[in-house]
C-alpha cells in the first residue's frame, strides 16, 4: 500500500526553504497528489492544475505562426511547460526558473512530468530570475542566454499569485506599464503575452495591458475544489504586441 505522505526533498533557496511533497487522500481516489511549499506556505498542488494547463492553451492558440519559439516563466510541477510540448506548432521551449531546486526536481525525475520535459528535445530548462531576464537590454541579454536578443513568439507566465499577491515584494515592479514593455522587446510582433492569476479580474493591471498591448482579454477558468465542495476559478490574461 503506498504511503499516504512523503516529504520527497526540502532545500534551501534564495527566498526560502522550498519543500516538495507527495500525499494521497483516500476519499479523493488512488492518486498522488504533488504539493510544493516555500516555508509554510502552499505554492502549488497537482489537484489543481486547470489553469495552468489553460494558460499554455490560451495563450498558444492565439499565437500566430509555425515553429513558435515560447518562454515558460515557471516551472511549478510543469503542467503549463507540458501543455505548451502538447502544441505541434511549438519548435522551441525555454522553461525560466528561478529557484535551482524546483530545476533539480524534475531533471531527476523526483515530479511525474519531469520525464516529459526531459525527454522532449524541444525543450530547455534556464536558471535565472524571469523578471531580470525579461528586463535586460536587448543587446546584451533576454531569456535565452545562447541568443542575447532574441524575440520570442510567445511568453507564458506562472510566477505570483497574482500582479498584488507577490511571492517576493521586489517584483512589484515588474506589473508596471515601464516593465510590462521593456519584456514586450522581447517578443516578435504580433507576439503573445499571456499570465496566469489565482485572482478575479484586476483592472488596473488590464490598463497596463492595454497601455502596451492590443486584443487584451481576462479568461474565466474554473474547476472543481473538492476540499471545499464547489467551484472555483483562476484567471488568465492574454495580450498580443502590436505589429
């Protein structure tokens, strides 16, 4: 009989302990269930993955264009990196992570979808700050450290919690109109933006959308939450750079 809890890996990061753990809860069937914690708070749980799943989809299928190169700002436990592999169109993948042991987790398999991510060679896993990275100047740096410069046709991201619920203050600064656009140079035209929230609709985030991008639109995705018995939601915002 399996185990109903394991604490698979705890490391030190550069915003705290980072711990990955595996449980089963026998009344919601014979599964294992994911979770990873910073501290003593929840990051995320392979119970609830609609949206990020959501996020790669949404933000793709208005994506324009054939062998899409897209950058995953997040790796989480990897459903919004796997859902974009699902995508025929997607030539190239680098999945932006900031902290080392979330990488390790899935080079080493320690996570289900790490084999996924692995064994596609579309895909590559950089170890950096998403929100440095998409403020570099163009010249000189961006996402892909093999291509200062580089523009992208997509750029999904699943970091916070939300532009206010931030999992670190200092990136505040990023969900300003001055950053949302200095990230956009690093998108062709007519590229697309797309972001993940456990939040409602912020509007004053979807002004600065619009004061950088055209077609903004705030997605509904619901699922069902069986430890509260009812339904609930996260967003997804989808913006495409003008061009």
């Amino acid at each position: 009989m399996a185990r109903l809890f394991e604490q698979i890996d705890s490391q030190p990061s550069e915003i705290g302990e980072i711990t990955l753990r595996r449980r089963r809860i026998p009344a919601l069937g014979d599964r294992d269930i994911y979770e990873v914690k910073l501290g003593e708070e929840f990051l995320m749980s392979s119970m609830f993955v609609d949206a990020e799943v959501a996020l790669s989809d949404l933000g793709l299928n208005e994506t324009e264009g054939d062998n899409l190169s897209v950058v995953v700002g997040g790796l989480g436990l990897g459903y919004t990196a796997v859902a974009a592999l699902k995508h025929q169109r997607v030539a190239e993948l680098l999945i932006v992570e900031y902290l080392e042991p979330v990488i390790r987790w899935h080079q080493q398999e320690y996570v289900p979808l790490g084999k996924d991510i692995n064994a596609d060679p579309r895909s590559r896993y950089i170890h950096g700050s998403f929100f440095d990275l998409a403020n570099a100047e163009p010249e000189s740096g961006g996402f892909d450290p093999e291509a200062p410069g580089k523009q992208f046709d997509a750029i999904l991201l699943d970091i916070d919690h939300s532009p206010r619920a931030l999992l670190n203050a200092s990136n505040a600064s990023f969900y300003t109109t001055e950053n949302i656009s200095r990230m956009a140079r690093q998108l062709k035209p007519r590229g697309t933006f797309a972001m993940w929230s456990n939040e409602a609709e912020d509007n004053v985030f979807m002004d600065v959308l619009r004061e950088v991008f055209t077609d903004v639109e705030c997605h509904l995705v619901n699922f069902f939450n069986p430890f509260q018995n009812r339904e609930s939601f996260n967003t997804v915002y989808v913006a495409r750079k003008p061009g």
